[in-house]
C-alpha cells in the first residue's frame, strides 16, 4: 500500500528516496548542534555515517513541521541562534505550534524518526536512571520512550554521570533488549564499560537479524545496541567515579537538587578529566555513528532476506 502523505513531516528527496528504495538510513539529534556554533561537528557525524554506507538523517523541528534531513542552511541556523529549546518526546506538540527551532533529543527524534519509516537512530549517550534515582525518581524520558518506539539505538550506553546498574534494571523490567557490540558488558558512555553484563554480538547481521526477530515476537518496542568508546579515547573510571561522588557531596552541602543536579555533575567530570572529556564525546559520536551506519546497511539486508 502507498505511504500517505504525512503533512507533519517534511522529508528532504534523499532519505525519501533512500526509505521509498529501503536503503539504509540513520536518524541523528539536533540537540547537540546548539552546543556547536561551528556545526563542525554534525558534519562530521554526518559524514561517518556516510561512509558506513548509509544515509543520514539529522532531525529537527522548524517552521510547524518535523523535519527529517536538515539542510546545511538550517543546520547553520540551529548552531547560530540562541536559546533554541531541547524537543523531547513530551514537548512536540509545543514545538510544532509554536512554529520556531526546535533541536530533538533522543526521546524526540526517535518519534519523529519512526513516524518517518526509519528504524535506525544514533548517539553518543542515552539518558537513564540517575544516581540515587531508587529515592528521587528521576528517570529519563528516553527510557520511557524506548517501550514504545519502534528503533534500534545505536550508543555508547547511558552517560557517565547516571546510575548503570539502576538503567540496566529499569531496561531489563521494560523489556528493551540490551545487546553490547564485540563485548559482554554495557558500554559506559565516556568510560569504556561498566561492570553490568548484556548480551554479546560479535557481529552486526546477528545483531540485525536479533532485532527484527524482537519486533517480530514482541512488536513495536526499541533495540539497544551499545558499542564502548575507543579504548584510547576513554576517560579512567576512577576519575570519574571519584568527581561524581564528590560533586553529589557538594550538592547536598549546597542544597542543590533536581534539574540542577546533572548539569553541576557535568561542569564537575569536565574539570576532573583533564580536557579529556570534549575529545572523548567526539570520539564517541564519531564511532557510533560508523556502527550505526553498518548496522542500518545490515538491517536493510537481513529486511530484503524475506
């Protein structure tokens, strides 16, 4: 049957063209061009997708529409103008009436990415469970949106600063399959692994193959594949356990508390590191991004198999 037009959507000619021909395509967040008044940095990611054999799909909002493939103009726009919102799932609905820039995080861009036909989305890390979320319950939209989306997230796991183990749970009892790329432990965003175990791909088809059998059996739902940074490119754990810890201390001593909490982390991982932390997210970004293009490549084939 033909695909309806979907006037909330605007897709550029090349992933339309790529989806209507079943062609690997991988969806991308806006959120961390606002981060990058170069945008040197989308291009590069755009640009490992690329040569992992897929084509890549940096989504936003702009204008009232959902917007799959950003132009290098509107790329340039979103790096350039402050104050632009952060889209999760929750907030589209705003965002489309109230007709400005909108830069998608994961939970937001992997709706749009679904409602576009694209089954493939990467980053560098998913939100999760945070440190001491048994008490204060904050949880991720990610993780909630992972229930319901129909997407395979390519990552380096869930961000240093979040509670792995708590993430690992909370997946598991939501019955997201956690599969780890060439290693049996989940991948620790910054950090290479975390001692928390998942199930072992060695190779991308298998991978490919396991998530479209999870779809088959269980429906629509998210598949999480996790690939560790570059081993050179990761930041010592004990540093980091040991600036979060302190960090958390600080917080208590100074009363800060919810929303606040995660970005005085960040501030405080950034300077224990060393100016580790800038290279290693780009080292990240870049290394997903190449995963995520092979396994789209592989998904379109294990997909043509039937």
């Amino acid at each position: 049957m033909e695909r309806q037009p979907d006037q909330l959507l605007e897709v550029s000619d090349e992933i339309a063209t790529a989806l209507a021909e079943r062609r690997p395509v991988v969806a991308l967040e806006s959120s961390l061009i606002t981060t990058d008044p170069s945008s040197e940095t989308a291009s590069l990611i755009e640009k490992a997708v690329r040569g992992a054999g897929a084509v890549p799909a940096t989504i936003g909002i702009a204008g009232g529409k959902l917007v799959v493939g950003l132009t290098d103009s509107l790329i340039d726009r979103f790096a350039s103008t402050k104050g632009i919102p952060k889209i999760s799932a929750r907030d589209i609905g705003g965002a489309l009436a109230g007709g400005g820039l909108g830069a998608t995080t994961v939970a937001g861009t992997i709706v749009i990415a679904e409602r576009a036909g694209i089954q493939v989305f990467t980053t560098a890390g998913i939100g999760g469970v945070h440190r001491r979320g048994e008490d204060t319950l904050d949880i991720s939209p990610d993780l909630l949106q992972f229930r319901k989306t129909k997407m395979t997230v390519v990552s380096g796991g869930a961000k240093s600063i979040l509670d792995h183990r708590l993430t690992a749970e909370y997946l598991e009892t939501a019955g997201v399959p956690v599969y780890g790329y060439r290693t049996d432990k989940l991948a620790a965003f910054v950090v290479r692994e975390a001692d928390v175990p998942v199930t072992r791909m060695d190779d991308l088809h298998t991978a490919a193959r396991a998530a479209e059998a999870h779809w088959q059996v269980n429906g629509p739902g998210t598949v999480l594949l996790t690939t560790p940074i570059d081993e050179q490119d990761a930041v010592d754990e004990a540093i980091v356990e040991a600036a979060i810890t302190e960090a958390l201390a600080q917080c208590d001593q100074e009363g800060i508390v919810g929303n606040a909490v995660s970005p005085y982390l960040m501030k405080a991982l950034a300077r224990a590191s060393g100016g580790m932390l800038p290279k290693a997210g780009r080292s990240l970004l870049l290394s997903t991004a190449r995963v995520a293009g092979e396994f789209s490549a592989a998904l379109s084939a294990v997909q043509a198999e039937r």
